[in-house]
C-alpha cells in the first residue's frame, strides 16, 4: 500500500482524473438507472418486460456506436474527449428528466448507456493504461476504485433524492452535477497534470509513449521502461486478424457476462436456495469488498509480472464461486459466492486494460478498447436474455452454474496462449 500511496502522491492530478471519471460512469451503469424503473414503468405504462426489451435495444445501441466513439481518444486532445463526454451524459440525463414519451426515454437511455457505461469508465482506463507504461497496474488500479465507490454511495443518495425531489427532478440535479461539479473538475485536473495529452504531439517510440519528448525524472510510470521490448502500435483491424485476440475474447468477456446476469437474477438464486432478500443484499458487502481488494492487489503484480502471465486466472475466482453456490445450502455460501464473484471482476477489470496496451502498444488504445467495449456491453445486453431463460427450466439452477464453470475452465485454456512466446514484433510501429 506504501507504494500505491507514494505513486498517488506523485501523480495525484491524472490519478484523480481517472478516478473521477469512473466514480461518473455510475450515472449510465445499472445499478444506479434501475432505482428509477418503479417511476418508468408507472409514468408510461410498462410492463417490467417490456421496460427490460427496451433497456436491451437502448443498451445494444450504445454498444454499436462504442467503436467509432471510442477511437476519439486517440485523436483529441484529453481535455476535449473528456468535454464530450460529459456534456453527452448532461444532455442525456436533462433529457431523461424531460421525457415526454416512450421514444424519448429510449434516446436518453442510448445516451446514458454510452456516456455513461462505456466512454466515462473507457476514457478514464484508457489514460491510465496509456500514460503510465512503468506503473500502468497501479495506476488502473488506482483509478477503478472509482467504479465501487459509485456503487457504494450513489445509490442510497438518489434513493433519498428521489424520495425528496421526485424522479424528474432527480435527473435535473445530476445534469446539473454534470455541467457544474464534473467537468470543470476534471478540466482542471487534466490542465495541472503537466503532461502533454494530445495523442497526435506525443512522440511514440516503438515501446511506448514518452511524455512530451522526452522521460520525465521522478515521474513513476512515465519514464520509458528500460527493459521493455520493442513492440508494434497494433491497429484495431490488426487486432482482428490476430489469433491471440480472439483466444483470450471469451476470458475478457466471462466476467461481466455471468457478473450480470447472476446480479440481475439473484431474487431467483436466493428463492431456490431458500435465502431472504436481505441476506443477498448484505453479500454485495464481500462482492464491493473483494473488488477493491484484488483490484488494487493486482496492480503490483501486473507492474511486477505483466497482465500477460496472469490474466488467464482471472476467471477461475468466479467458478469456484459457482461451484460452492451449488454445493452448499447455508446462508455462508452467498457471502463466498458474491466474494468470489467480486475477486473475478477486480481482476479482470485492470488486467484487460493492461494486457491490451501489453500486446498491442498504446497508439490505438482508445480505438481497440473501444471495440472491447462494445462487446463488454453486447455480452452484458445478452446475459439476462440467457440466464433469465435457463433458470425457467427444470434444475434451472445447477444448470446455469455448471454452465458458469464449464464456459470458465474452457476459456482459461484458451488464454493460456498468452503463456507461448510473442511472435516478433520488433517491426516499427503502425501508421
């Protein structure tokens, strides 16, 4: 922890950043949207399945435009990203208070979902990961604890608000907390960071980015790495082409995956255990708990080992998580299952966006995390499609664990082609 301390110390400014933007994700992740589903289904009449195909169709939007708004970040300037953004989730979210039919509630929806799940969290990750190559572990993880901290405060927060203020007037106060707290504070945090982050003045060298020209002493994590090898900037249709892609997408995608559906449908899994609500909602403590803890305990090991010898176990967390939930009946087994289930995602969170930046260089990072994004959010928007549809059927249950822990075991093999040597990439960088 000294060292994470002494890191945040130093570079406090970008840091924050990060942090901020995550800690903004919250206003377009589920968690928070779904405390205003009671007020969307009375307002406009819908049924909860009805409300839940439009969620999907809003969610799946977002996920198709992920791709082309995510490269933005390789091509602007930092501070001007970050404005778009968060002037997109302010127009969203004043929209959403103003919604006058169906069909307007669906565009807001679009605009939260990708403001909010995917370019708030893949801005702030994306900076981490390509401004740090030395400290890159610490600073993701650093910068995630933004995610659980939304997670942990906003909700009983607008719980409150919406008490107070009603639904409407809810989202005018978090437009307003956009325009008005968000983004003069990130602007202000981005023009004191003393780092040039226009990706197109950076000078890449052919490992990885040198700040303004040229290494900075006593800046941790901005200094070229002595020992790192020389590797390609990998465009995002290169990527595609590589088979190392395509074998480590299942492991990359698992968590998130199962994360939400097993969430989404937890009143059933509590139901067929014979579990009260309440014991449910007291085990997201050891699921927040464990993802702070193995999110900022990763971070070490990836500046120390890299994301490539250790991101083929970030899964098996979650199976054995599974396996416990199926073969215990007593109440301890939601708390082990939810902490399993959150060391899973605390991993694979920083470890993908390292591995990407490890493999394929930084000079098109927003571009590939950006794809990466879109099928984050496409798996996320099929999960509940799948999960809700085996637990109908007989021995539903068991069925979908053993799916959890077959579709894990298979996947951590298929990663395990990130332990053979690289191909030589000592060509000079991409276009």
């Amino acid at each position: 922890m000294l060292q994470y301390w002494q890191f945040y110390k130093q570079e406090r400014l970008l840091v924050s950043f990060g942090v901020l933007l995550a800690l903004f994700s919250s206003f377009g992740q589920t968690f928070l949207i779904s405390l205003f589903v009671p007020a969307f289904t009375h307002e406009f009449e819908l049924s909860g399945a009805r409300f839940g195909v439009l969620y999907s169709a809003a969610t799946l939007a977002s996920a198709a435009l992920l791709p082309w708004a995510g490269r933005w970040i390789d091509r602007l300037p930092l501070h001007r990203v970050t404005a778009g953004v968060i002037l997109l989730m302010t127009v969203s979210t004043a929209l959403m208070a103003a919604s006058w039919s169906v069909w307007v509630l669906v565009v807001a929806l679009v605009g939260l979902r990708l403001s909010g799940q995917g370019l708030s969290g893949h801005t702030a990750l994306t900076t981490m990961a390509r401004y740090y190559p030395r400290a890159r572990g610490k600073a993701l993880s650093l910068a995630s604890l933004g995610f659980p901290l939304g997670e942990a405060f906003l909700p009983l927060t607008v719980t409150t608000l919406i008490g107070v203020v009603g639904w409407r007037a809810s989202w005018l106060v978090m437009a307003g907390a956009s325009v008005v707290v968000f983004l003069p504070l990130a602007w202000g945090l981005v023009a004191r960071a003393g780092v040039e982050l226009d990706p197109q003045k950076v000078r890449w060298s052919e490992d990885e980015p040198e700040s303004q020209g040229e290494p900075e002493s006593g800046r941790p994590g901005l200094e070229r790495s002595p020992t790192a090898r020389p590797v390609r900037h990998w465009t995002r249709g290169e990527v595609l082409g590589d088979v190392r892609f395509h074998l480590v997408l299942p492991a990359a995608l698992l968590p998130p995956f199962w994360a939400t559906g097993l969430i989404l449908y937890q009143t059933a899994i509590a139901q067929e255990r014979g579990w009260g609500l309440p014991l449910m909602a007291s085990a997201f403590v050891a699921f927040a708990a464990a993802r702070i803890v193995f999110s900022l305990a990763v971070g070490s090991g990836i500046d120390r080992l890299s994301a490539r010898l250790l991101f083929p176990l970030a899964c098996l967390p979650m199976a054995v998580g599974a396996l416990v939930l199926m073969l215990v009946e007593s109440p301890w087994a939601a708390y082990a299952f939810m902490g399993l289930l959150g060391t899973t995602v605390g991993l694979s969170g920083n470890l993908k966006s390292a591995l990407w930046a490890e493999l394929y260089g930084v000079r098109h990072l927003g571009a590939i995390k950006g794809m990466m994004a879109s099928l984050m959010v496409l798996s996320t928007a099929l999960a509940p499609i799948l999960v809700g549809w085996v637990l109908e059927v007989d021995g539903g249950l068991p069925l979908l664990l053993w799916g959890v822990v077959g579709s894990v075991v298979v996947a951590t093999l298929m990663a395990l082609v990130l332990l053979r040597p690289e191909p030589n990439t000592e060509a000079g960088p991409s276009s």
